[in-house]
C-alpha cells in the first residue's frame, strides 16, 4: 500500500505539507527533553562537584538505646547495692544469649570480634547463586515496527512513499549442564504488512533446536561444578571463623570471672592489711601515752606512712574489682550497672590435670577451627586450579542446529499459501576453534594458583608448627600458676605465723616496728599471689582447652540453626521457602561448682588475726602465743 506526496514547488503556500506531522514530532521531541531534564536533574550532572557534602549526624545515627544509672567508681558515696551470686556457668549462659555479635576480652574491656552468628548463614546464599549458572533461562520477545520509505515513481515524476509494518516475536529456552553443555530451543514469527515479497501480509513462523558442546575449554563436570562446590567450601570456612570467635568468646568469659575473683580476693586483703595496720598506729600511740619504755613519735610517723599508703594500695584494689566486673559485664552482654554488684560463686579448683602431650597434639590438630580452615581455603584453591587448567585450553566446540521454516499469507490476487513447519526444514553441524596465539593470560592464572597452592600448604605447616609451640607454652603456664599457687599457699601460712610472732616481738618492745610493717605487707601480697596463680592456673585450664579446639565441646555448648521464610526460586507468587537465618549457640551443660557463697571465700578468708581494739599492751592473741625471749648473748 502506498501513497504520494506531492512534489515541491516554491510556492509559500505549498510549506504546510511539508510539516505534514510537525505536530507529532515536536511532541516526541518535548517528551524526550522532559525525560532527560528529569534524569540529568536525579543524578546532578549539570554541576560540578565542588563542595564536600555530608549527612548531619543526628540524621545518620537513627539507632538508639535506653541509658543505664550512671556506673559506680571508688569516689561514689552513699550508695547501698545488692550483691547477685552468679556461677561461672551462669555466666557463659548469659554470655550465649547475648552473643549476636561475638566480643573478645581485651584487659578490662571487651571489643567486637567482626563474626556474629548470621555470617554463616549468608556464606550460604553464594552456593545457590552458583547453582542458577544451570537454571533454564526462558526469553520473551516482541516488537512491533513500521517503516517509511520516500522514493520516485517510475515516470520520475512525483515521489512516493513506500510502508512496510509488522510484529517480530519469539520465545526461547536454553539450558547449561554440569558438562559445559548448552541446548537452546525457540520458536518465532514474523508477520508482516502490508506488501512484502509478493504478499499483502505474511507469517514466517520458525522453529529451532540447537546444542553446543565444549570439548576443551569449559568441558568437563570437575571444571563446570568447581564454582558450587568453592562456595561450599567459603560457607564451611564461614562456620569454623564463627565457631573460633565463639572458642574465644567463652574463654574471655572464663578469663574475665576469674579475674573478678582474683581482685575481690586481692581487695579482701587490702581491707585486712589496712586493718592490720590501723592497730599498729593505734597500738604506737597508746604506748606513746602510756610512756612506755621504747614507744616514740618515729615509730608512730612510719605506722602512719604504711597506714596511708595502704590507702592508695586499697583504693586500686577497689577499682580494680570494678573495672573487672565491668570486663565480665562487658562479656556477658550486661549494662556497666543494672542489679547490683556480681559476686562470683563458683570456687576455682585446686586439682591438678595432668595432660597426655601426644593426644592434646593429636587433637589440636584434629580439631582447631582456625586450622580446619587453612585446609579448607587449600581445598578451594585446588578447585580453582582445575577450574583455571580448563580454561587454560584453546575453545573447541562441537555445535548442531536443527531449523523448521514455515511461510503462509495472502498474495496479491486474494489467495493464500501456507507451508508447514515441516516442509522447509535445515540442519547445522560442525566445531568452532579459536585460541590466542600464547593462552599467555589463562596460563599465568594456571601458575598463580599452583603458587598459592604451594602457599596454602606451608601455611598449614607453619599453623601445625605454631599449634605444638603454643600448647608447649599453655602446659608450661598450666604446671606453673599450679606450682606456684601451691608455693603461695605455704607462704601464705608462713606470712600468717610471721605476722604474728612479729607482732608479739614488736609490741613487747624486743623487735622493731618496721618488722611488723613489713609481716603485714608480706602476708597481704602472698594472700594476693596466691588468689592470682590459682586463678591464673584455672584461666590457662580453659585457654588449653581452646588451644585444643574442645572448649564448645567441654562445656556442653552446641548450635542450632534457625530458618527464616524468604522469597525463593519460584519467585513472589509462590510461597515462601525456608533458608537458613543464623547459628545461635545454645545453654551449656553445667559444669561448675556451686558454693552459695562469694567464691574468695574458698581461700579461707577467715585464717587471719582477729586483733581486738588495742591499749597500751599486747592483743590477746600476740600474748598467748608467749614468743621466747631473746637470748641476752646475742
């Protein structure tokens, strides 16, 4: 079908069908330039960046949390607080259920690991995301189109336009197997109108069935498979980075409970002491009034020098049993203040463990999540290495297409014709080659991982080496905070007998008073060392148990996994499909004592001088014990 336009002439009149469909044009060309305004106005191209821009902070930091009472320091007066008995295991407990976010002890403080219990769970959204490399792919496609094309009729006379309109549409599915292989199946039409080759309109269905198939490059299942099973492979390193943070997060825990018990132990002594020395100023005074023979004003000046020093010795120990509470607060996922002062109750054991060295060697290595993972990234590089051997390798293809034409329309004298798709039908076989001239860029990468491959596995030796030297060093501090406690332990009772008969001999007039100064500072400090080597030896108990890799595993700790409904393959129309939401670890079993009690208390806090309030003469206590005499020739 067509039309003529008229030819042009000069007269003015003849200009309006020149602009036979301005009004159509200066449309789309204001639609398109309100379009473009828009887009350049969205992403600010018609200016220059020339100023630094930032949000406000109050319109960043939309989170926010309700304040806690103001904490407790040695300078807060007045303040009466409860006291809460808590076991260690109540304390891992509370630590489980506040571990989103996994915190590891640094001091008296605790900071954020980086790992929190959903990182697994989305290193697994990887793995699927590989698989959809072979999900069938199904297209859509249709466009409708029309052309004009001016032209002179065959006298040269007068210009004619020539239009040709239709719709182009088709459908396709393809797939990729594990093998490299791809198959494509599609179906199209063309329908055209109005004159085209003899028809009036027409139809040009086609039908096609097409398979290519890699022989080198991209063939094989190792090679096609190797993205799904590296993204298992990081899912797996996921779970054993977080099951390492929560190694560490339960042996700060423990750390920090010990701590606490060690400084409320140490403050306990710091009190006695100053107690102690309080009777010393005392007793020096009520000599000095009483005129007894030796009592003078010097030795009244060195007991109140120890007195005050004593006073910033015990205002440490308090801050010191503050901050670790804090720490252990920290670790547990408590505010700094909430109901009352922490009291640990569980006592810390005095039982020495001996350890068998070729089995704690042989499970460290069997069972350290850190080195679980060295072997799980060697793993992934060797599936790299094949992945990057198989495109290491020219492309060689083998491909077939198999093609069904049909054609049908009205023709020009009215009638109509119609070929079937299986009367026209055409076939394709043959390989396609191609390869650079070097692979120079394929082989470097095949080289690259074969060294990181080497890498890996002088990794896992140097991990090996680092693991025995590190369960040397905990067994070495294990036997020693024992040894040690139990050599603490008898100087303790020794300091405890020398306080006393110091005492008697300086209150008796037959010993210096710096001696006595000296037996409280001495019986205070082995109090202390022997509350920290126990301690310490119950600490290095549970950091050799991480060392091992067994801590999770000894204290009954285990995880869950927890689901939540998201949108799946199938898309929104179809039901949400369960996937993983996070790891969340679960109460442990118990494992430690209870006593009831303030846990210092099973240092047997009540074994030391109960002085009365002192005269002028000896406490009872010093006159029962009797010390001899001197020996008048010496």
């Amino acid at each position: 079908m067509s039309h003529s336009i008229a030819a042009p002439t000069s007269i003015p009149g003849s200009m309006s069908s020149r602009f036979e469909h301005a009004p159509r044009m200066v449309l789309f060309v204001l639609a398109a330039f309100a379009a473009g305004s828009s887009v350049a106005n969205a992403q600010l191209l018609p200016d220059d960046e020339r100023h630094i821009r930032w949000h406000q902070e109050d319109s960043v930091s939309l989170f926010h949390r309700s304040t806690g009472p103001a904490p407790v320091t040695v300078a807060t007066e007045g303040i009466e607080q409860s006291e809460r008995l808590m076991t260690l295991d109540e304390a891992i407990r509370l630590t489980l259920q506040h571990s989103e976010v996994i915190r590891v002890l640094t001091g008296v403080s605790a900071v954020s690991s980086g790992q929190t219990i959903y990182d697994t769970a989305i290193a697994t959204t990887p793995i699927d995301q590989a698989k959809a490399v072979f999900d069938p792919v199904f297209s859509a496609n249709s466009s409708f189109r029309h052309n004009e094309f001016p032209g002179l009729n065959g006298l040269g006379t007068a210009i004619i336009g020539s239009q040709t309109g239709g719709n182009d549409s088709s459908v396709g599915l393809s797939d990729k197997n594990t093998t490299g292989g791809t198959i494509n199946l599609g179906f199209a039409n063309a329908w055209d109108n109005p004159t085209v080759a003899g028809f009036l309109n027409r139809n040009a269905p086609a039908a096609s069935l097409s398979y290519t198939q890699p022989l080198l490059a991209g063939f094989g299942r190792d090679a096609n498979t190797a993205p799904i099973i590296i993204a298992r492979l990081q899912q797996e390193q996921s779970y054993f980075l977080f099951k390492d943070a929560m190694q560490e997060l339960v042996r700060g825990t423990i750390s920090a409970y010990w701590s606490l018990v060690q400084a409320r132990t140490e403050l306990w002594a710091r009190e006695k002491q100053r107690e102690l020395l309080k009777v010393s100023v005392d007793i020096s005074e009520a000599r000095l009034r009483a005129q007894v023979k030796d009592a003078n004003a010097g030795n009244i000046a060195q007991a109140k020098l120890a007195y005050a020093n004593n006073a910033a010795n015990l205002i440490a120990a308090r801050a010191n049993v503050l901050q670790r509470e804090d720490a252990l607060r920290n670790m547990i996922g408590l505010p700094p203040e909430d109901d009352g002062r922490i009291v640990p109750s569980s006592p810390p054991t005095r039982d020495q463990i001996q350890f068998v060295w070729e089995e704690i060697n042989q499970t460290a290595q069997s069972r350290r999540p850190d080195l679980i993972e060295l072997n799980l990234i060697l793993m992934a590089d060797q599936k790299r290495l094949v992945q990057n051997r198989n495109l290491a390798q020219p492309q060689l293809d083998a491909v077939a297409l198999q093609q069904w034409n049909g054609l049908s329309g009205r023709i020009l004298n009215g009638n109509r014709l119609s070929s079937g798709l299986d009367e026209n039908n055409s076939w394709t076989m043959g390989v396609n080659f191609s390869v650079p001239l070097s692979l120079r860029q394929s082989r470097a990468q095949v080289r690259n991982q074969e060294l990181l491959i080497a890498k890996d596995r002088a990794n896992i030796q140097q991990n090996l080496h680092r693991i025995e030297h590190l369960l040397a060093t905990s067994l070495r501090s294990v036997d020693q905070n024992f040894l040690q406690y139990e050599a603490f332990r008898d100087a303790r009772e020794a300091a405890r007998v020398n306080l006393v008969y110091q005492g008697a001999l300086v209150f008796s007039g037959r010993a210096i008073l710096l001696n006595y100064l000296q037996a409280v500072s001495d019986w205070g400090n082995a109090i202390a060392s022997e509350a920290q080597t126990l301690t310490a030896y119950n600490t290095e108990l549970a950091g050799l148990e991480l060392q091992t890799g067994t801590i999770l595993e000894t204290h009954g700790i285990r995880f869950v996994e927890e689901q939540f409904a998201s949108i799946g393959t199938h898309g929104r129309c179809f039901e949400n499909e369960c996937y993983p939401r996070d790891l969340r670890p679960q109460e442990n079993n118990q494992r430690y004592k209870d006593s009831g009690e303030a846990a210092e208390n099973a240092f047997n806090l009540d074994d030391f001088p109960q002085l009365r309030k002192p005269g002028p003469q000896l406490p009872q206590e010093f006159e029962d014990l009797n010390p001899p005499k001197p020996d008048p020739t010496e």
